[in-house]
C-alpha cells in the first residue's frame, strides 16, 4: 500500500507541525504542510488527500467550499480541526476536533477512531514468550470492527514460513527468541522486500540494538510495560500502523 497522502494547514510555527511529524515517523506517511490557499491549491493538483488537518484561522471561503465538495465526493477522506479558535465557516463537519495538542495515546486512540479500516485486519505475534502471546491473540480476537485474524509463531524462522503461506497486515514482533531472532527476521522481511508494518515489543532494548533495526527501517518501537503497551494502546498503535504504514 503506497503512503497517504495527508495536509496540514497550519502556521509552520505553530506546535501543530513537530507534533504531527513525530507521530508519522514510524510510518511511511510523510504530512504536507501549507498556510496558504495558493499551497493547498498546489498539493490539490499533485493528488488526492486522504486525511486533512486544517487550523480555520486559515481557511479561506474558497478552501472550504473546496473540502466541502471533496467531503462529499470522497467518502474516505477523513477531516480533523485543531486549534481552539473557529472561524465559524459551517461547509463542512469535521470527523473529530482537537482544541489543544493532547497527549500522543490520547491522539492516537481518537484518530484511530476515525478512520476507514478494513472489516478484517490478520495480524501475526512474533514472540517466544507463550504467554505474551497469548495474552495479545485472546485480546485482538475478541475485538470487532475491525474483526483481527490472529497468527502466533514462537521464533523469526517460524514466523518466515507462515508467511510465506499467508502475508498478514501487520507484525508484532519480539527481538530476543531462539532459533532466528527479532532482528534477524526483520532483516530477512525488509531484504525479501515484504512491506509490512511491524511493532517491535521488547523487553530490553540497546542502542546498538536500535541502530541495527534501524539500519532496516523504521518500525514502531514499543517496551513491554510501558504505557503504550497496554492492549488499548496496543490496538490504537496497530490501528494507525495499517492505516498510515
């Protein structure tokens, strides 16, 4: 799946913009950034956009007839305001508003929220540690919209072979397991050209460890019992990694 394509119109000073692209990083979405109605006509012109920040200090009346017709030409298209100032220009409904910059679990969980997913998500735990996995595959199964098909290999070698069968959507994976390790089966997914979204869910994690990863790309990096590694959190992060990754 090719990136998507995603605006923010907002002033280049404003927190909006080092907010937005942390958040992005883990992803191959790269946020474009305008102020003016003249850029926003420009990005128009490259392509289609799939999501749409828009601060409506800068909204011009020609824009927002402009995101009202592809409001509703393009059912996907999913539009969010932020700042806490409104203009009062009703063309639109906005999916979500975010007044303030919120924390990055709460943006997470509410943009998530709000986007078309597919109704089945197959994901696959990578994990030699049974009973994390477990805990994950009880977890994503008793979900629904989306509904998640979930696959558990308990080694990188195992995990190999299953994929090669069937190529889920998204990958939880473990770095230190025998027989073929988290980093090793990273390598071998990126080299086989095999884009898919991983989560890397580890227990102790090195420098070295990470510049390796990231020698590969750049998945999400999250540490067991941290706060993101709560199964909400969990499923906003591999919500967002199959949507935007």
């Amino acid at each position: 799946m090719p990136p998507r394509n995603v605006l923010v119109m907002d002033r280049p000073e404003g927190e909006w913009h080092p907010f937005l692209e942390e958040f992005f990083e883990d992803t191959q979405t790269c946020p474009q950034f305008a102020q003016s109605t003249e850029k926003v006509n420009e990005f128009f012109q490259q392509g289609k956009f799939e999501i749409v920040f828009i601060n409506e200090l800068l909204l011009s009346p020609v824009l927002s007839q402009k995101f009202s017709v592809l409001r509703q030409s393009q059912e996907q298209v999913r539009f969010f305001r932020i700042g806490n100032v409104s203009n009062q220009q009703k063309f639109f409904s906005y999916d979500f508003k975010f007044e303030i910059i919120p924390s990055y679990y709460e943006f997470q969980r509410k943009l998530v929220e709000c986007l078309p997913l597919p109704e089945m998500i197959h994901l696959h735990v990578v994990d030699d540690e049974r009973e994390t996995g477990e805990v994950i595959r009880e977890y994503f199964l008793s979900r629904k919209a989306p509904r998640f098909e979930v696959d558990v290999s308990y080694h990188g070698k195992e995990a190999l072979e299953k994929i090669k069968v069937k190529k889920p959507d998204i990958i939880i994976l473990d770095l230190k397991m025998p027989v073929m390790n988290g980093r090793e089966f990273y390598r071998v997914i990126q080299e086989e050209g095999w884009h898919i979204p991983v989560i890397v869910f580890f227990d102790a994690l090195y420098g070295e460890e990470i510049a390796e990863i990231m020698e590969w790309g750049r998945p999400a990096i999250v540490e067991k019992g941290a706060p993101l590694s709560r199964m909400p959190d969990m499923m906003a992060l591999v919500k967002k990694m199959v949507y935007f990754a």
